[in-house]
C-alpha cells in the first residue's frame, strides 16, 4: 500500500508541475504556426543545429495536398501554384485544401487506420467517422460517442463499434483505448508492475480494466453494462488485490453501494441472458453505475485530461512531421519526455481551449516553418537528429493515399474538374475512392523501418491490374492525353508533372529522350514503360 501511495502521490506531482508550467507557456492568443516555429526554432539555436532551407514550391504543394487531402496534386493544382506570386499562396492553399471534399475523405482515413489499426473499421463505422469530420465534430466528442454513445442515435451507434469490435476481450478494450486515446501503452505493466517505466503498475493496468469488464456484446449488434462485477488480480508476490476504477492519474472512482434484492438480481440476470441469446431481445437494461462513462469522465476531467489532450496533439503532429514530439507515440510517460515540452503543453491547451479543434491543429502546424523544410540535407554540417525536426522526413504513404495517388498520377489530367468546384471534386473523389479501396489492399500499412512488401513490388512487375488500370491507352488516361502532344519535350514535362508533381531536370528529359529514341520501332510501348519507371519509383512512393 505504501508504495501505491507513493506512486499516486508522484503522479498527482507530476499533474500540479504541468499545470505550473503552463502559466509559463506563450500566450494562448498567439497563432498556432507562431508557436510550433518559437518552440522548435527555440530548441535548435541552443544546441546550434543547423536547419534544412525551405522546399521549393513544388515540393510543398505535394506534401500539403498529401497531408490535407490524403492525394497528389493535379498537374493544374500543382503548375498554378508554383507560377503564382501571390505572398498569401501558401495560406490560400491549406485554407482551400482543409475546406475541399477531399479533406473530409482523407481525415476519415486517416482515423480509420488510427483507430482500427489491425483491420478496417466497418462501412457504418467510416460513415460514422465522414460525418464527423464534416461535422468538424471536436476530439473529445468523439471520444464520448465511441465509448458511450447513444444507441438510439444513427451515428453514435456507429461509432460504438469502436467498442462493440472489441467487447470479446477486456485486454484488446483496455490497451487499444489506453494507447489510442492517451497515448500510453500499460500492457507491460498487466503482469507485473512496468519493468522500465515507474509510472505505471499493476494498479493501473487492472484500474484501466476495471472501467471495461463489465461490458458484454449482445444480440442486434447492442452494446451493455452489467449491473456489477469486480476484477480481482494478483501481485507478483501473490497477493490477491481488487482492483479500484482508476485513471492513469491516480483519480479513483467509488462505486456508489447500491442495495438490490435477490430477486432484483435474478431479474437483472434474466435480462442480460436475454441480450446474449434472444434474437429479438428486450430493451438493453442500463445500470445506475456505468464504468464506461464514469472513465469518459475521468479522462476529460480538468486536471485529469492531459494524456487525453497531449495524445491526440501529438499524434496530429506525428503525423505531419514523421516523428512525434513524444516517441513513439504510445510511450506517453515521464521517463521518455517530450523533445520539446512546452510545445506539447501548449498544443495541448489550445486543444482544450479551443473545444478539442483538431482542424485548427493542422492547420497551424502545416503554416509552420518547421513543416515546410526540405527534405534533402546539402549542409556541409552532420545531420541532426529527427527529434530536432531540422529537415523533413520522407514518409512512406498509407495503402489509401498510394492507391488514390496512383489513380490521379494515371489520369488524363485535363479531365479533373477545376478546384473551384467543389460539388465536381466531391463526385470524382467518391469516384477515386470507391476505386482506390480494392487497390490500397495491396498495400502495406507503413510502419518504422518500411521496406516494399512483396505483393507491391509483383503488383508493378507482373500485375494485369497495372497494366489494364493504370497504363491504359485510351481517352481517360495520362498516356492516352500523352499521345495527343506532338511536341516530345512538352509531353515528358506534362509526364513528370501528373505523376511526380514537378518539371523533369533536363538529366531526366535527356535520359527519357534517349530511351524513347532507342525504341523508336515501338514508341506506344516506349511510352508505357517510361511511365511505368515513373510510376513504379520511389519518389511517387513516399511524401517527402
């Protein structure tokens, strides 16, 4: 007991000194982008890091629409905003790519890989998670709606699904929700209290169950609570210990005692063996005590809501950036501190803040100067380490933004409509979508120290799905519009814009010049395979 004592005692510490520093943080009103440059720029003059220049034109437009609408630019997206002198360009394009229909989609899946890692969330779960990004609905809302949500609400039941996958093991519920939505991983500490992290024991592990045992899965696809049930574990010692509802914080919950009658009991009994077995089953009883919601609370409680906002801060910037602020990201705990602290305490807050805006977000880091470097190093100076973010890290795409990415890359790039008609662009991103989901399962989900899986690299080497559907010849694709253009030159350049979004060097228009002169007999398949080398190249593969 003393030793709980103590570790209670050493987080509640720990939650008053991130509050104290907080009033230390820069002010709340300044811009997001102002923050992340003064935090990151602040870092890297007093370990003198040298930074990478800023990318050009060219490469910025790539990685924005990349990360805002989860695609490559088209090449009229890509050419207009590298011909305009418009100081305010780059504001124009983050503000129009955060408001497109393509934004929507991409943030949708982009939640779906990052809450249903292990496989895809169901058809009603997407819907669920579209509706919400066009709602812009705040983080902590939807933190409520997949863990409590209403099932007589159309969209909260879906989201519940979040749990409903899950309700056939209490482990999967407590680590996924423990790692996902606060950013800590205690399934070391199930067994034994953490090895290498003090901060978390076997307290926590079974507290964070607790909220979680008494749910069961019932008929009609419902989701339940039973009325009672108590998780028991034992210490590595052997000692038998009942586990109380507790936060990662420390903060318990007391069970109101609830007097029932034996009678009550076999009625409550009745009902929930009724939710598992009948098919038609009676309305779900709902208890007077819901651990499910009381954790809800307990995570969004001011004082107590830290690893919920910093969490989701730092894996918005994860995601931008390559790396998070805290790595990796489910190592959320005080023996791996953030690269930069008060960065992650002020994002944090602004989260808060600002009603849990994860849009607002995005949108500062992706103005910020630390986001725009370049990814190439030409210092002559040692490169620094990731944690300083002193140049970009190339990130291998996701299944959905390669596969998306490819149907654009492969197109006829005068038939996309114009960016200015957003009802046109929600139509052909429905399009590109509904084509793009049989292809992304090629693809691997990216994880640290990527390498090309096999089925990629025999889907380009011998796949007839590439060849039928991405080096088509006719109307509606890039080497049927390549055709039309007499002028050798100009075509190459309208080559390397649709599918690597720049103009070609003239090393590279001199290289394809010369292999389409040597197969000059055959200039419809030369063609096809100088597409193919682009296409099938790492520089289409990653967002850099």
């Amino acid at each position: 007991m003393q030793k709980i004592f103590w570790t209670l005692c050493a987080i509640s510490y720990l939650t008053a000194a991130s509050s104290l520093q907080a009033a230390e943080l820069l002010p709340a009103d300044r811009p997001v982008e102002a923050v992340v440059d003064h935090y990151v720029d602040q870092l890297n003059q007093a370990d003198k890091v040298t930074v990478a220049a800023q990318a050009d034109d060219a490469t910025l437009i790539r990685r924005l629409t990349l990360d805002l609408a989860g695609r490559i630019p088209t090449t009229s997206e890509s050419r207009d905003f590298v011909a305009s002198t418009s100081p305010t360009k780059r504001v124009e394009l983050v503000d129009r790519l955060l408001g497109s229909p393509d934004y929507v989609f991409h943030q949708r899946n982009e939640l779906d890989y990052m809450l249903q890692p292990s496989s895809r969330g169901s058809d009603d779960f997407r819907k669920y998670l579209t509706w919400a990004v066009e709602q812009n609905r705040p983080w902590n809302s939807m933190f409520q709606d997949m863990l409590i949500g209403d099932e007589n609400d159309e969209q909260q039941k879906a989201a519940l699904q979040f749990v409903r996958k899950r309700a056939n093991s209490v482990d999967d519920m407590t680590n996924d929700t423990s790692v996902l939505f606060f950013g800590v991983n205690v399934s070391c500490a199930k067994c034994h209290d953490h090895p290498l992290v003090e901060d978390w024991k076997q307290d926590h592990y079974y507290g964070l169950t607790s909220f979680f045992s008494r749910t069961y899965s019932g008929k009609k696809d419902r989701i339940g609570e039973k009325f009672s049930g108590e998780v028991k574990f034992k210490t590595t010692k052997g000692v038998e210990k009942q586990a109380q509802f507790m936060f990662l914080t420390g903060a318990v919950i007391e069970e109101p005692k609830i007097e029932r009658s034996a009678e009550d009991k076999k009625k409550i009994d009745e009902q929930i063996k009724q939710q598992t077995q009948n098919d038609n089953p009676p309305p779900m009883p709902k208890p007077e005590f819901s651990p499910r919601q009381k954790l809800v609370e307990l995570a969004l409680r001011e004082g107590d809501n830290s690893f919920f906002s910093k969490n989701i801060a730092n894996r918005i910037w994860a995601r931008l950036l390559g790396r998070g602020l805290v790595d990796p990201v489910d190592q959320l705990h005080s023996q791996n501190p953030a690269s930069h602290p008060e960065l992650l305490d002020w994002l944090a807050r602004d989260l808060v803040t600002h009603n849990y805006d994860m849009k607002r977000v995005v949108r500062g880091i992706a103005l910020a100067q630390a986001y725009s470097r370049s990814s190439r190093w030409e210092s002559a100076a040692e490169v620094p380490e990731p944690k300083y973010f002193a140049l970009s890290t190339p990130r291998a795409m996701t299944p959905r933004q390669y596969a998306l990415s490819l149907l654009v890359a492969s197109s006829n790039p005068t038939q996309f409509p114009p960016a200015d008609k957003p009802d046109e662009w929600k139509k052909r991103r429905e399009g590109l979508e509904s084509n793009a989901g049989g292809l992304a399962g090629t693809f691997e989900l990216p994880k640290e120290g990527f390498q090309v899986a096999v089925d990629e690299a025999l889907f380009f080497s011998n796949s007839g799905r590439a060849e039928n559907e991405l080096l088509r010849d006719s109307g509606d694709k890039l080497i049927g519009h390549l055709k039309t253009i007499p002028d050798q030159r100009a075509m190459l350049e309208a080559a390397c814009w649709a599918v690597v979004s720049r103009a070609p060097t003239e090393d590279e228009i001199t290289a394809m010049s010369g292999y389409l002169g040597q197969r000059a007999s055959q200039p419809a398949e030369a063609l096809k395979q100088t597409i193919w080398a682009l296409m099938a190249g790492p520089e289409l593969r990653f967002n850099y």
